[in-house]
C-alpha cells in the first residue's frame, strides 16, 4: 500500500490531477485506490453534431467489432437539446452500431482519470448491410461516387475555431502572444491528446474573437478526414474537461460577437497519389475536375447550408462584416468567399499545395455529414460538367430558408435517399421550433451550453 500511495502521490501533483480533483481531495483520492473494469465506447456523430454511443467492457472488444452494440432508429432524432419532437421511426426498429478497428481511439491524460478509449462506428441494420440514416456511409458513399466518376480521392482537413473558458477575454488579444500565454497549458495538453489519438496536429493559435482558438490537424484521404474531424472536437472537449473547463464549439457565442467556423480544406489526388487539382493554365489555376465541382458546390450551396450550417445561430455568424460568407461565390486568397482558393509557396511542389477552402461550415454539423453533402454536389458537378459562372445568389438568411432549399433540392434528396432526407428535416424542423419566443442573445446562449 505504501508503493501504491507514492505512485498516486506523483501522478496527482501534474496540473491536469489537480484542476480535475478541485476540492473533492479526499474522496478523489479514495476513489483512485478502488478496482475499474476498463470500457471503450463505439461512437457515432449523428444530425445534431454531437457524438453519442454506447460502452462496452473492454474485455469484449473482439466480439463487438463484430456484432456491434445494440442501436435504435429513434436516437438519430435527438437534437441538440436532448429533445425528440417528432419522428418518423417511433418506437420500433433496431439497429447495431459497429465498430470500425481503424477509428480506435485511447488517450490516457496521465491524471488518474479514465482514459478517452473509444471507437468510430457505421450504423447498420441487423444483417450488417448500411442504415440508410447512417452519417458516416452518407459520406463514404459520396466519396466513393467522386472516384467512380472522376478518378480521384479527396484530400480534406478541417480548420475548428473554439472558445476556451479558462481564459478570460482582454483588450487587445486577437493573434497575440498573451491570450496564446494566458490559456496556460491547455494548448499544449491538447496537442498531445490529439497525437495520441493518431490526428496528426498541425497548428494552435489565439483567434480573432474572445478567448477564441484555432487549431487544424494534417489533411487525410477520404473519409479519415472526417472521422479526424470527430476525434479531435472530442479531444479539445475532454482536455478541457479535466482542466475544469470547457471547449465550446458552438458557432456564435454573442450576436455582436465573433463566430467560431469550421473551414474544410480539400484538394484531389489521382490514382498515383498525384495532385489532380491545380492546372497553371487555367485563370484560377484549378483543374477540369476542380473547375467541375467547385462550380457544383456553387450550384447548391443554398441547400448545402442546411447540412454544413445547420443550427439557427449559425445565421447570426453568416452576416456581413464578420469575415464569413454571405453570398455563393469563389474567390483567389479572400476570407470573405463560400470558396477560396489559397495561396502557395513558390517551388517544386506548388501542385500538391494548391487547394481550395470551403467556409460555409461549423461545429454544429457532424463531420460526415459536411463532408459527404460538399462531395456530392461536388461530384454533381462533375457529371454535369458545371462550369463556374458569375457570383452566385445570397446564402440563406436563416436555419428555416436553408431548410427549405434542402427540401426543394430534388438532387440533395437522392443523394441522401428519401428516408434520411425526410429524417434530417423533420429533425432539424423540430429543432427550430423549440427556439420560438426566444431571442438571438438567449438562442446564443442555449446553442452554446450544448455545443
């Protein structure tokens, strides 16, 4: 017991220990001497943006990468208040949700705390085939498309912006080095969390608006780029978390604020792992196949926003003089686009930098769910062979117009299938409605307890 005492005496003096213990000392260190059976959790990110799932006894892994944990249809509908106000599915159905051995995740934060050990997952009916509601096959379907029509793979990253409350806002603090100081060792915990859990981080910065961070983590090829996505929302959450606070990736935190964004990066690789995106003759130095599906996102971006934007405050963030689009356009190394094209380095390898951004996205969406609704009208335009005309029409003004171009979109419905399409309104239809009466600042508020 004396060896036992020295190791949770040197494990709880790191800042993590202390900040999760706070003043619960005694219990807290009862408690770490009690016995645990270790679980892992299989995971989805559904309509609502959040991840849920359900745990298992690690012990079982190997039988439940097969059988999956038990799932049903009507979970798909709880929105981001943890309300069901309508669905189509009821109280029948059931469904497995499978583990995908490539998503595994465990991070163990060396605080005495549970380790973050948890796995990715599709949603599959009982003999295994895909649920047509699945968000992760939404867009491995997309994905797949792109490559039977065009030949290529998506080469994607997202870019998150987050608010961290364990710093206070002062004057003076977009970009600088004292907010990058005054968040103390959450970047750097965080940063750690995110190798770990195998998303390869790229860059931690302070931001524009109020105790605002930005990180991004590598580019990955299909769909490990969105599955990255998921991992690491939830890395910020639990490094925050175990420092007693907490990252809120909701995308408007005050109406006369700043809005967090998510800016998903992508560009094309051919069969031999080359860039298929960048042409030096072209006026944008895009590709046919870039020109093709830039010029299909373009084509349905109104519908598109309902998937990438998709909660009532994210119209609060899409307004004029808040360096967010506001209108379907596509334009060279400018912030304010629903495309930009990004700059490069000059040098040999110009090619494989050359990517496009698209902005019209945030936290509020499930990853799979972005990236599969970009792909698709992406890959629209490719068969249509779209090309790009001029600027494009205003983006919707609220959740419920984007909602209504997604409803009109006969072409958004045969991508998602009819079930999921009618799901996916009614679900976000019934989160609308439960914001009536109330106003931007308390919306605001609402969103950003929740996400």
């Amino acid at each position: 017991m004396e060896e036992h005492r020295a190791f949770v005496a040197k494990r709880t003096s790191c800042p993590l220990s202390r900040a999760k213990r706070g003043g619960r000392g005694k219990r807290r260190r009862e408690g770490d001497c009690m016995h645990r059976e270790p679980l892992i959790m299989v995971c989805t990110c559904e309509m609502s943006g959040r991840v849920r799932g359900k745990g298992f006894p690690a012990r079982d892994v190997a039988a439940r990468m097969a059988a999956g944990v038990g799932w049903v249809p009507t979970n798909a509908m709880i929105n981001a208040f943890s309300k069901i106000p309508a669905t189509p599915f009821g109280t029948g159905g059931d469904l497995i949700l499978v583990p995908d051995p490539k998503t595994e995740v465990k991070v163990d934060f060396g605080d005495g705390s549970a380790n973050e050990h948890f796995f990715l997952g599709d949603i599959r009916q009982l003999d295994g085939t895909p649920w047509e509601c699945c968000p992760r096959d939404f867009a491995r379907r997309a994905l797949a498309a792109l490559k039977e029509t065009a030949g290529v793979e998506l080469y994607s990253a997202f870019e998150h912006e987050l608010v961290y409350t364990g710093v206070g806002s002062m004057p003076g603090e977009p970009y600088s080095l004292d907010a990058y100081r005054r968040q103390g060792s959450f970047g750097e915990h965080f940063m750690a969390a995110l190798k770990a859990a195998g998303a390869e981080p790229e860059t931690f910065l302070p931001e524009y608006g109020a105790r605002q961070y930005e990180f991004t983590v590598r580019p990955a090829l299909g769909l490990a780029s969105a599955d990255r996505a998921v991992v690491a929302r939830e890395m910020a959450r639990a490094t925050a978390h175990r420092m007693g606070h907490r990252a809120i990736f909701s995308p408007i935190l005050d109406p006369n604020g700043v809005g967090n964004g998510v800016h998903v990066h992508f560009s094309f690789r051919d069969e031999h792992g080359g860039s298929a995106t960048h042409d030096p003759s072209d006026a944008f130095g895009l590709s046919k196949i870039a020109r093709h599906f830039a010029a299909g996102v373009l084509h349905h971006m109104p519908a598109l926003c309902a998937i990438t934007a998709p909660s009532a405050v994210s119209y609060i963030r899409l307004r004029p003089n808040r360096w967010a689009p506001t209108i379907a356009d596509m334009k060279q190394q400018d912030r304010g686009a629903a495309i930009r094209i990004c700059p490069v380095i000059p040098g040999p390898d110009v090619a494989r930098q050359f990517n496009l951004e698209f902005r019209v996205a945030d936290s509020a969406a499930s990853p799979w769910l972005a990236l599969g609704a970009l792909v698709w009208a992406g890959v629209d335009g490719l068969k249509r062979k779209l090309d790009l005309g001029s600027e494009g029409p205003p983006l919707p003004a609220t959740m419920a117009a984007a909602l209504d171009a997604l409803d009109a979109s006969a072409e958004a419905k045969q991508w998602m299938g009819p079930v999921f399409h009618n799901a996916y309104l009614i679900h976000k239809r019934g989160e609308l409605a439960g914001l009536e009466g109330l106003d931007e600042k308390a919306q605001c508020d609402l969103y950003a307890e929740t996400y």
